[in-house]
C-alpha cells in the first residue's frame, strides 16, 4: 500500500499532496517538512530508499523518492510494495506528466495541481497502484479531459481573457520568470 | 432574471480562477497569510452564490488551499453540493475536494450516499470512476456497508476501466466493512482471470494486501497464483504474487518446494531487477521455512547470495541498498554463506550513503565471531567518532551493544574489555541511549560474577567524575549510566577498593540535580555503602573512619530528605534515621557492622523479563473465583467481609511478626538453602566465584597489564583498543603454544595422516581470556513457552481474518436496497449470494471459449461420428437425453487439457501431486496425465463442511438447496445450447474422500485405523500397479483413475505404455489425433524401487453397473546388460462408488429430499460386524464416498451423490454386531450395486 504521495521543490513548497490516510492539516504539514528535512539533505547520488520518518509510518513504512530537477517526488509505502517497483512507477507517473504537459516544469504544477491529481488519479488509487501503463493512463485522462472541454470547462474562454487583462497590471508574469533548466526531463531507465 | 443571469456571469468573469490565486499568492510572498485570508473571505462568499460554476471554482481554490495547511473543512457542505453536479466537470472537483479533506468524522458524508450511488450507476463511465477514485479515498463503514452491493455489481461492468477500479476499491470496502468479504470474494477470485491485464492486476494487488495480513486464509488459492506467475508476463503482477508467495511459505513448506524450480527459472531468466530481487527475496523466505535439512538446496542459497553480491557490487546506490537488505534476511537462517562476503559487507559501512550504513550495520550482526568481535566494535567506535548525525550515531551505538550482547554474551572474551566499550559509550554527547548502556552494565555486572571487582573500580571512577556526564543538561540521557554506576558500586562494594571516597562522591550536592529516580538508587546505594566501610572498620575499636563516615551521611542526607521526589524522600529520611541511631550505637561502642551489613545481606539473580508472565497458574486455582462466597443481594449491608478483616486477619499478623524468632529463621534459611541446593532451575554460585568474594583480592582477575587507576581517571582516552593489542597478543602466544603442543602430538604420531593446522583460526580455538560464568536469568519452574503476546488487538486487519473457504451461509450477503425497482437489479443480485460465482463464472467462460474454438472445430467431426454410436446407447441404456449432451460435453471438453484443472484441484493435493514440475505439466498439454491433474482423489480442507452443525434457520437452508437445484437445471439447459465446458464451482462439492473421514468422526476418541482406497490392479516381477478410480466433480462423465506404478526389479522400467480395450460405456480419454486402441505413454520412466503415480482420464455413459476393462501395460525393462520387453494384463475395476461423489448434505435438504418420495429404497443387512461405530462409518465415508449429514448414538444418515447427480441417502443403525442399513436412491440398480459393494468392503475386514 502507498500511504502518502507528496511533491515538493527544492525548497520544500508542496506542489502536491495526496494522502491515503487521514491526517490533520497540520500534521500533513509538519510530515512534508519531516520528510523534506529527511530527503533535502541527501546527495543526489545516494539511494533513493530512506527508512521512513517519525511522524509517517513507523519501521514497516519507507520513502521511496526520485529528484527531478526543482521536485521532489516521494512515495511513503509499505513493505507490501516493491521498492524498485515503486521507484518505475514514480518515473512513468513524471514521464505521464511530461507526455500530458508537454515538457513538464514545476510552473505546470504549480498552475495545474487539479489536473495533476486528475493524472495522478488514473495511476494510484487508494493507495493501491491502478494503472502502470502509461499508454492506457494518458489515453484516460485525455478522454476525460475532452470531456471537459465539451462541457465548456471550468474556466470559459471569456473568463480566460478577463484574466489575461486583469495580468496586464502585474508587475511580472510568472510564466515568464526564468526558473532555468526545470524541465523534469529525465533520459529514460532501464525499462520495468 | 435574465439581469441576474448576467450579473452572475459577469461577476463569475471577476472571480479570480485557481491560476490567479496562485499567482496572487506568488505575488505577495511577504504578506502571504493575509493575502490568503483575503481569498478565502472571497471564496466564502463565491460559496453562497447559487450559480454552481461559482461553487465548483470555489472549491477548486479551496483544495489548494488545503495543501498549503489551511483546514477546509467548514466547506465540506459545498463540497457536496459540487460532488453532486450533473456536469463531469464540476463532479469531479467535488470529488477531488472531498478526497483531499474528507475522513471518518467527517459528518456530511452521510449525506453522499445517494449521490453516490448514482454516480455508480451511472451511464458514464468516467462519472463512476470519479466517484470510485473519490470513494476510495473516505469510504467509512456506513458507506462501505451501503455500497458495497453496488461496487460488487460494477466488479462485473463491461467497461475494464471501472471493473479495476472497482475490483481495487474492493480492499477498502472489506477493511471498513468486514463483512463484506466472505460475500464478495467468489467474484474477486474470478477477476484474478479476467481477460484485461489491468483488472487482472487490481485483483492481484487486492488479494496480495488481503493475503500479507492473514496469509492462511488464503493459502487455498495458491495453485491459481501458482499458474498465474507461471504464465503472466506483466511483471508488476509476477512481483505480486511473488511477494505474496513470500507471506505464504511459511505456513506451507510444501509450496515452498514447489516454488523454487520456478523462481530458480525466474531468476535465471528475467532481465528485471525489480523482479529478480522479489524473486531472490521470495526463495530466501522459502529456505527459511525449509531451513532444517534440506541439503541441496544449499545451491538455491549459493544462488541467492550470488545475486545478492552482485546487487551489493552494483554502481547503483538502489541496488546496493536492496542487495543488503535482502542479504540480512539470509542471515538470519544461514549466517555462514553471508559471512563469507565480510569483506563486502565492512566495505559498505564506509560508504557515504547513510541508508546503506545502516544495512550493513544490520548485517554486521551476524557476522560476528569470538575472533573479530574486537575488530569489528573498534571499526564501529571509530564510525562513532566520526559520525556527525545523532541519530546515525545513536544507531551506531544500539548496533555495538546488540552486536556484543546477542546471545548471552556468546562472543565477548573479555569482559573487561567490553566494560571499557560501554564506559568509553557514555561519553558519547546527547545520545538518547543512556538508558541502554546502564542496563548493559547492570547485566553484565550481575551476570559475569568474574567482572564485578573489575566493573566496580570502573564504575566508582564514572561516578567520581559524574560532573562529565551531567555538566551539560542537554545531555540528560546519558545519566542514565550513573544509575547503573551508583547501583554497581552499592551492591558490590565489597570489591571497593576506596568506598569511602566512592561513599562521598554519592553524596556531592550536584547530585540532586540528577532525575528523581536516580537520586533514589544513590540515596539507597550510599546505605549500602555505608554498610561496607562499617564492616571494613569492624573490630578496629572506636574507629574514628566508621564514625567519620556516619558523620558524613548526617550531614549530607538531609539534602535529600528535602527532595521533591517523595522516592527519594522516603527513602532518605530513613535511611537518616537509621544513621542517627547507629551513631549513638557507635559512641556507645556498640558492635554495629554485623547488623548494617544484614540489612543488605543476601544475593540478588537476575530474572528474566518475561519470568512473571510466565508463572503458570497451578492447577485448580481458578483466579476468578471468589475468595469467599459473594454477598448475597439479600443481605442489607456486607457484614461478612467487614468480620473477615477485623476479627481474622490482625491475629494472623500478629503472630507473624511474634512468632518468627531467630532460631526459627535460620532454621527456614536452612530449609530454603536445601530447596535451592534441589531445585535444578535455580542457578547457584559456583564454589570458585564464591571463593573470590571471601578474598577480595584480585588475583583472581587478570588484570596484571593495566594500571587500573591511571588510564581511566582520564575519561579521553580510549581505554578498548589496549585490550584488543592484548587481545592479539594473547591469541598469538596461545596459538603457539597450541602448535607446540600439535607438533609435540605429531612427533608422537609420525607416520600416521598430517594434519592440517594451519587453516584459519577456528572458533573454537579461541578460549575466553578469563573464565567467566554467565548467570543465566531465572525463570519460573514450567514456564510457559507461549511467545505471542505482541500481537496488535487494534490492527484493522484483524477484522478480516475470516476463512474464505467455508461455504457462504445464506444470511451471510451483502445488504441490498430493497426498495430499489427490481428491474434494475442484476440477475445475481436477487438470488442468493452462493450463486453469484457461478452467474459471473459465465462470463468469464464466455472468454475462454474464443480460446477454445480451434480445438472444437477438430473434434467436431469426432463427434458427428460418434452421435450415431449415442442414439444406439440412449436405447440401450434408457438415459435421459440430459446425459448424452453430457458425453458430448466430455468429448468436446476432454480434447483440449482443461486449462482451468489448477483452480478446482484442491491445495493439498496440488502440492503433493507429480513430481514432474508443474511449469512442465502445461507445456506437455496433450498428455492425458496431464489433462486429469484435476482430480478430486484427495481431501478438500478448504470445503470441510460444517454443515450439520450449523444454526442457520433451517426453512432458508432448505430453499436455498431448492433454488440451487432449479439453478442446476436451467445450467444444464444453457448447456445444451451452449456447449460450453462446464464447472462446478460450488464450494460444496469438492470434498474429497479422506475428509468425509473426518467428517464422520469428528468427536471421536478412537483413533482410525490407516486406510487406503488404492487396491492391486496387477503385479508381476518387475512391477507392481495399484489404482484408485475417482468421479471428477468438474465433469459428470469422467472419472480418473489414478494408478500407482511401483519398480519392484533392480533394473530400470522405460517406454511404458498404458491401453485399455474400451467398451461401449467405458473410454479411455486419448490425446486428439490418437486411434481409438492406441495406447498412452506413462510420462515417466521408473528407477528401480520407485513408484509414481499417473492418472487416467475414462469417459463414462452409464454409471448404474459396474465394470471391467481389460487392459495391458508393456514396458522395457533395462538393466545392465540386457533390455527386454514385457507386458503385463490387468483388469480395471469401475464399480459404482467410483462414480459417487463426497457430497455434503445440510439435515433439512436431505429430509426434503427424502420426503420428495422420488427414490427407491432398498436395504442391507451386515452380521457380525465388530468394530466402532464411527469406524465403521468412516469406512463408508472413505470407502464408498460418503459423507454424514447427522449422527444420533448408534445411528446416522449418510448421503452422497454421483458424478451424474443421482442422490444416495443411507440410514446406517448398529446394535449388537449387526449392522442395517437402508438406503434410498433414484436409480434402483445403481444403489443395488453400491449396496453390495459396501457389504463387500466389510466381508473383507
């Protein structure tokens, strides 16, 4: 079982957080700070297994984690799972992004965080893995997604143009600050 | 209104999306919590607008939000409101909402029911799988309870994307609501063969949780995972099962067995390494539970390890990690072909990788010896050192004292120098461990009688600079030591060399800023001490030192008396007292020392810890009783107790305390020291050690090399790594002087074999540097060896330890809406639980009949040939036309070899079946070997009826029989149009002939004697054939012989080959493209003195008569020499219980059924029958395929069935050696037969 998928930056921000069992707001806080504490201060060429933190899971549970560029992407899972399952699995997750996002960024999570967990969703289900295909995951929420579009979508074109007017005042338009290289590009590993 | 429509869609227009909230927040990153307490009063009153593409954005907010840490939870209303839009789009961020923030308390959530449901049912199937995905996330066990149903109806929807979904909330559902599981588990079971890889995957995954919690339930289903991972080629599945095979072994060692060739293969052949280390951890968890004695498998560890070296040498960080995990697992079981890799093993712990330390340092472990413990621990304390992070450090330290601490002390040498190491640990800064060194020290100081002298001075010189440990308040754990030090130095004061200044460094001020219950082992340990130097001055005439000393405690104890900790309190004023009046003694020149030093007389052993627990309760004492007879109600007031204390009790008291006078005690001393002196369990002092204690002189401690007093007043120098130079030193010179004495021996014994000395030092070589006798801890005579007192009474899990294998009861279903339109319910639905597996089998046999359409088309023109020969037998036989469908059902069905033979077969039968490996077994399809693997010839633990004792209501029962019944007859029917392969897949009907044994002696006393239902078939010189003919339950016209072939000769049988001459009744089933008279190769050749069983497929018409077929078996026999052909006829028997099945009846069915008026009796009369009579009915039951339905004394109803469902009931009465039986049956002439078969099997014994 995964207990808790988390996304945060370099810096600790969450992009996103899904946990399959309930915690308090505050305490998923301090977990993402934990766990942040936790993998933040390890070299990017160490392992990518930590036995699991204080406040999540206990000596059954361990962190599965991989860096991407700016992100974090941590799995919390029991010993039910494979590890070096897992750790494929958080690769066909970011390569689904990148497929969905066309050259994911952090600033398509940060903007997108619904349509992550929509992916997301198609992926992981109750803490228990749904789909590993990533063929079959995007052609879903891509279906589902026209299904939006043909529902009008949520933010209708005018709404879209007001928005775009009301960034005109903005000082500066996150899109495009220059963040450098944070494409989640990563050359493919070996296959599952 | 119109205006307002507008109005709302413009302001909607102003409303800041998702994306503006974010990039607002971005933008005010220095007043960012009240920029967002602004957007939430926004989205609090976006939430009061009607318009619901308001509410939906609102809420999308709302979920960011949450991530950051706000509590949405006062939105959980519009939430809802959201969740139940039409649109997919707003739907589903409800839903995401709801999944984010909802939990059990959430209380809206009994609002979502309906809407659910609806959603569930909906005609869109992403609707359902939005609600599914956001079910799975707060599903509460109100809401599992009343959706169950529903989601158990979706595990069967058209649509692969909402049966996985379904099948994997399913988990959930059964962890909330347990009851759930036993109702909805057939229907799990059969998505494990689900045509979509997907669903397959998600039925894995659900029944691999389910498993890894209660892996015996779940035993039975082995075989079908067994087939599954020898075909799926997904390898996240392959890594499933394999796990889950990992959880089962244990339970199974058989399985076990059967897995490794197959995992062997897996790991030879994957390129996956994901899936060869599950594999490589699956075999490890194999051998352990095959751990004793089984010798060639030490290649599958060779194998194991092999790999795992690999992984461990592997550039990748992961693999290393997971290589060293998995080696520790070995460890446990086979520490020496892990110890063979040290080298790799030391070379992690240097690695930069923490998480990999910390695996090697689990491995370290077991790798230790008598020989490098030393070398190893000053590796460790170096690490120490070095290590930066607490918690690595605090893990480094656990690891050394585990290390040297693990069974008894078994490789520590010196004990000196392992004081050392623990007093070196406790200057380790702000370790939490304090507590874990002190009770080290405690043990060993309690335990190694030989150390104490050794461990005190070190111990009095901790306390002397206990300021060291203490200076720093954040180091609060580590003094913890100082409770071991003070009590070490107390209670062995005796190897004091100065107690005086010990004395006095237990009673500084400083002292009473230590913790309370430390304070309280100084205060007491300081009497102790008081005591000694007392004794130390006795005789010495106003000793001005004694009374120094009791000066000293006067003037310091009040200090504690003062404490806020009444422990410590207590225990200072009177050891005050105490003082006081022993002052006054000695200015009075009284003798005191002799009776200071009683207080604190006598040896303390250490006890174990779970010695308590253990104490059994003697028999007849029943803790619940009542001392004395409770009050009665009637009884206005509780006079009685009230007399029991006040007269009663102050007398024995009293005479307690006046009675017990000096001779009376030591004459109790006396008798206690006798009953030790017996009692084997209690460890007494040895002489020598006891000797040690009346000269404390410490001749007796080798200590000469070391200036005790020098080094270790000096607390930073490591004091260990002089007792490992010694150590080498010793070892070197005691190496030598062994070779001295071998070559000594060698002069004697020239000529004779050389020896091979100069090997490796072996463990044994290395004798402990001082003899030291371990205390072993006390525990209570008989303890009891139960262990399993840490089991979690909270786990969820328990919850759903059900058994899966006993047939469902009818009350046992899934709640159902009743005031649903019946139109909409399903066709399983509304019929009883039981019969869903078979509604759902249907389908899932639809798929396979694609499968199987190419090995139709071929015997199609067999059968039109044999339809002629049918019409010829229907008259002949006057069957009903049911059957002939039937047989034409076998001829389609026998063609192909069943692929589903693994599922019906039943576990233990599985595992004991051929030795040919199963993988092969598939391969070789056509054999018919092969084909019969389903047989039901042995017992079907899982379907163990319990039936007759069941207390479901009896009208239910009866009508669900009924509905069973009719169900069968439309099956038959859907039969004739579809020809499809059939299956029983009632859970009833696979019992087997060994269980109905048990079923008929359940309460017995006797045991049974051994029987067997194979009888000779032939025999000649060379070999020897026994068989055993049973029904398939899977198919109502075969019946498998399973024949045993045993070499009796010393050469080696081959080629041998099986034929029957068929009748028009009787076929043997041959491979397609076979004749009808070719004979069938036996699939194995026979060394000599070994049997091997083969089983033969036989199609039958008719079943009422029994009959012989003739047959031959030819054989090559080859020994050195020669080979010659031989043949040998044979006989095969059918009789009429060969066609009858175990069937187990509920009493009510079988009343109805004997009431129905549709059978034919008939009776049976047996003399001079002399054996019990559950003997004698297990004889029928094993003999004959019975099984009891009930049993009233002498008396007892019997019931089975045929493989072509005709009922045989027995009514079975013993008096006197006279045994009737009468017996109902709707054949006459097949019951007539089976009577006289039975009558035979007791004329025989």
């Amino acid at each position: 079982m995964i207990k808790a998928i988390l996304i945060f930056n370099n810096h600790g921000k969450p992009r996103l957080i899904r946990f399959y069992q309930y915690f308090a707001e505050d305490m998923q806080q301090q977990i993402i700070r934990e766990t942040f504490h936790l993998v933040s201060k390890r070299d990017d060429n160490v392992c990518n297994f930590l036995e699991g933190g204080s406040l999540i899971g206990g000596s059954d549970y361990k962190l599965i984690y991989r860096h991407y560029a700016t992100l974090y992407f941590v799995f919390c899972v029991d010993s039910s799972e494979s590890e070096l399952g897992i750790l494929d699995l958080i690769q066909v997750f970011v390569e689904t992004l990148d497929k969905c996002f066309e050259n994911v960024c952090e600033l398509d999570l940060i903007f997108h965080m619904d349509k992550v967990h929509y992916i997301l969703q198609e992926v992981v289900m109750g803490g228990m893995v749904l789909e590993t295909n990533m063929n079959e995951i995007v052609a879903q929420v891509e279906l589902q997604n026209r299904m939006e579009k043909s529902e009008g979508g949520l933010s209708t074109a005018p709404a879209r143009a007001v928005s775009a007017v009301k960034n005109m005042n903005l000082p500066e338009i996150p899109r495009n600050i220059n963040i450098g290289d944070i494409n989640i590009k990563v050359p493919s590993l070996s296959p599952f | 209104m119109a205006l307002k429509i507008v109005k709302g869609s413009i302001d909607r227009m102003f409303d800041k999306n998702l994306q503006d909230l974010v990039r607002g927040i971005r933008n005010h990153k220095d007043d960012e919590a009240k920029y967002i307490s602004t957007c939430i009063d926004e989205i609090k009153q976006e939430l009061k607008q009607d318009n619901i593409a308001v509410k939906a954005n609102a809420v999308c907010k709302l979920t960011y939000l949450q991530m950051l840490g706000y509590d949405v939870s006062w939105a959980a209303f519009n939430i809802v409101e959201v969740m139940s839009s039409s649109k997919f789009t707003y739907k589903r961020i409800g839903y995401l909402a709801a999944s984010q923030c909802f939990h059990e308390g959430t209380d809206v959530i009994m609002l979502t029911t309906n809407q659910i449901r609806k959603d569930l049912s909906s005609p869109n199937q992403y609707d359902t799988g939005v609600a599914l995905t956001g079910l799975s996330c707060f599903v509460t066990p109100d809401l599992a309870r009343d959706l169950a149903n529903d989601i158990m109806t979706l595990m069967s929807h058209t649509k692969p994307y909402i049966r996985k979904k379904a099948v994997l909330i399913m988990y959930k559902v059964f962890l909330k609501y347990p009851e759930s599981l036993r109702p909805a588990f057939p229907r799990l079971k059969e998505k494990l063969e689900d045509p979509d890889p997907g669903v397959q995957s998600a039925a894995v995954n659900v029944i691999c949780e389910l498993a890894r919690r209660n892996p015996k339930n779940y035993l039975s289903l082995a075989p079908l995972f067994f087939k599954l991972m020898t075909s799926s080629t997904n390898n996240w599945v392959l890594i499933k099962i394999i796990k889950l095979f990992g959880a089962l072994t244990p339970l199974e060692p058989r399985l076990g067995k059967k897995l490794i060739e197959p995992l062997t293969n897996l790991i030879h052949s994957t390129s996956a390494m994901s899936l060869l280390y599950e594999c490589v951890n699956t075999v490890i968890a194999v051998l352990i539970s095959l751990s004793s004695g089984m010798p060639n498998h030490s290649a599958s560890i060779q194998l194991c390890v092999q790999k795992l070296r690999i992984l461990i040498e592997d550039s990748d960080q992961n693999l290393k990690y997971l290589g060293l995990l998995a080696m520790s697992k070995i460890l446990k079981t086979h520490p020496k072909s892990v110890q063979s890799h040290k080298d790799l093993i030391l070379q992690c712990l240097d690695d930069k990788d923490e998480s990999i330390r910390l695996r090697a340092l689990d491995l370290l472990y077991g790798m230790v010896s008598k020989k490098n413990l030393m070398e190893i621990v000053k590796k460790l304390m170096l690490h120490v050192d070095k290590a930066e992070g607490t918690t690595y450090r605090d893990e480094l330290l656990t690891k050394i004292i585990d290390i040297c601490s693990q069974s008894n002390f078994q490789y520590i040498t010196n004990f000196e120098w392992y004081i050392s190491i623990l007093v070196e640990l406790t200057r380790l800064e702000g370790t939490r461990h304090g507590h874990l060194i002190a009770s080290q020290m405690l043990d060993v100081a309690i335990r190694v009688k030989a150390i104490r002298g050794f461990a005190v001075a070190q111990m009095a010189t901790l306390l002397d600079n206990a300021h060291l440990l203490t200076g720093n308040t954040q180091r609060n754990g580590i003094c913890e030591v100082l409770y071991a030090a003070a009590w070490i130095c107390g209670e062995f004061s005796e190897h004091l060399e100065d107690p005086m200044q010990t004395l006095e460094a237990m009673l500084r001020p400083k002292v009473a800023t230590l913790p309370g219950h430390i304070q309280a082992v100084y205060v007491q340990n300081a009497a102790k001490l008081f005591a000694t130097v007392l004794r130390k001055h006795d005789g010495e005439t106003e000793s001005q030192a004694a009374q120094e000393t009791s000066q000293l405690l006067i003037d310091r104890l009040p200090l504690f008396v003062q404490s806020a900790n009444l422990e410590v309190q207590e225990r200072a004023s009177c050891i005050l007292q105490l003082v006081k009046y022993i002052q006054k003694l000695q200015q009075k020149n009284v003798e005191v020392a002799e009776e200071v030093t009683a207080l604190f007389a006598g040896e303390l052993n250490p006890v174990a810890p779970k010695a308590q627990k253990k104490v059994p309760i003697p028999e007849g004492l029943d803790l619940d009783a009542w001392i004395n007879e409770p009050p009665s109600e009637s009884e206005s007031e509780d006079e009685k107790p009230k007399a029991v204390f006040a007269k009663e009790e102050p007398k024995h008291s009293r005479s307690r305390h006046t009675e017990v006078d000096e001779k009376e005690l030591a004459r109790r001393r006396e008798v206690r020291k006798q009953e030790q002196a017996n009692n084997p369990f209690y460890i007494k002092a040895s002489p020598s050690s006891q000797k040690v204690y009346d000269a404390p002189g410490v001749e007796h401690i080798p200590v000469v090399q070391i200036d005790l007093s020098v080094p270790l007043k000096v607390p930073g120098m490591p004091m260990s790594d002089q007792y490992l130079k010694l150590e080498v030193e010793r070892r070197q010179k005691e190496k030598a002087e062994r070779k001295k004495k071998e070559k000594k021996k060698k002069r004697e014994k020239r000529g004779k074999e050389r020896k091979a000395d100069s090997g490796p030092e072996s463990e044994e070589d290395i004798t402990p540097a001082h003899q030291v006798d371990i205390v072993t801890e006390e525990m209570p005579e008989n303890a009891l060896p139960s262990d399993d007192d840490d089991k979690d009474p909270n786990d969820p899990h328990k919850a759903l330890d059900i058994d899966l294998d006993k047939p469902l009861a009818d009350s046992e279903k899934l709640p159902v809406r009743t005031h649903r339109p019946e139109a909409l319910k399903s066709p399983a639905e509304d019929r009883d639980s039981e019969s869903v597996p078979q509604e759902t089998k249907k389908k899932s046999g639809k798929e396979k009949k694609k499968d199987k359409e190419k090995d139709r088309k071929r015997s199609k023109e067999e059968k039109k040939k044999k339809k002629k020969h049918k019409e010829v037998e229907e008259e002949l036989l006057e069957s009903q036309p049911e059957e002939a469908v039937q047989s034409e059902e076998t001829k389609e069905a026998a063609a192909p070899p069943t692929s589903t033979s693994a599922e019906a077969s039943d576990l233990d039968f599985w595992l004991s079946s051929a030795p040919v490996p199963p993988a092969a077994q598939e391969v070789t399809a056509p054999s018919s070997a092969a084909a019969a693997v389903d047989t039901s010839s042995a017992a079907a633990p899982e379907s163990e009826p319990d039936e007759p004792k069941d207390t479901e209501p009896e009208d239910t029962k009866s009508s669900k029989h009924k509905k069973k019944k009719q169900k069968k007859e439309k099956e038959e029917k859907e039969k004739k149009k579809k020809k499809r392969h059939h299956h029983h897949h009632q859970h009833h009907s696979d019992a087997g002939g060994e269980d109905s044994v048990q079923n008929g002696t359940v309460e017995e006393e006797e045991p049974l004697p051994p029987m067997s239902n194979y009888s000779l078939l032939a025999e000649n010189s060379y070999i020897k054939m026994v068989y055993d003919i049973q029904g398939n339950h899977q198919d109502e016209s075969k019946v498998v012989v399973s024949v045993i072939f045993e070499n009796k000769s010393d050469s080696f049988l081959k080629s041998m080959e099986f034929n029957v001459l068929d009748s028009l009744n009787s076929k043997l089933q041959r491979p397609e493209g076979a004749g009808a008279h070719d004979s069938l190769t036996v699939p194995f050749q026979l060394p000599p003195g070994v049997s091997n069983e083969a089983r033969f497929v036989f199609s039958v018409q008719s079943i009422i008569m029994p009959q012989k077929l003739k047959g031959t078996l030819t054989f090559i026999v080859k020994s050195d020499e020669s080979s010659t052909h031989e043949k040998l006829d044979f006989k095969l028997h059918f009789t009429c219980t060969s066609y009858l099945i175990t069937t187990p009846c509920y009493s009510d069915a079988y009343a109805k059924l004997l009431e129905s008026g549709d059978l034919k009796g008939s009776s049976l009369r047996l003399e001079g029958i002399n054996m019990p009579f559950h003997h004698l009915l297990a004889r029928i039951c094993f003999h004959h395929h019975f099984s009891v339905v009930e049993r009233i004394d002498s008396c007892a109803s019997m019931y089975s069935r045929s493989i072509q469902g005709h009922h045989v009931c027995l009514l079975v009465k013993t008096s006197d050696q006279t045994v009737s039986i009468d017996a109902k049956c709707d054949e006459p002439s097949l019951l007539g037969n089976v009577l006289d078969e039975i009558k035979q099997t007791f004329s025989k014994c």
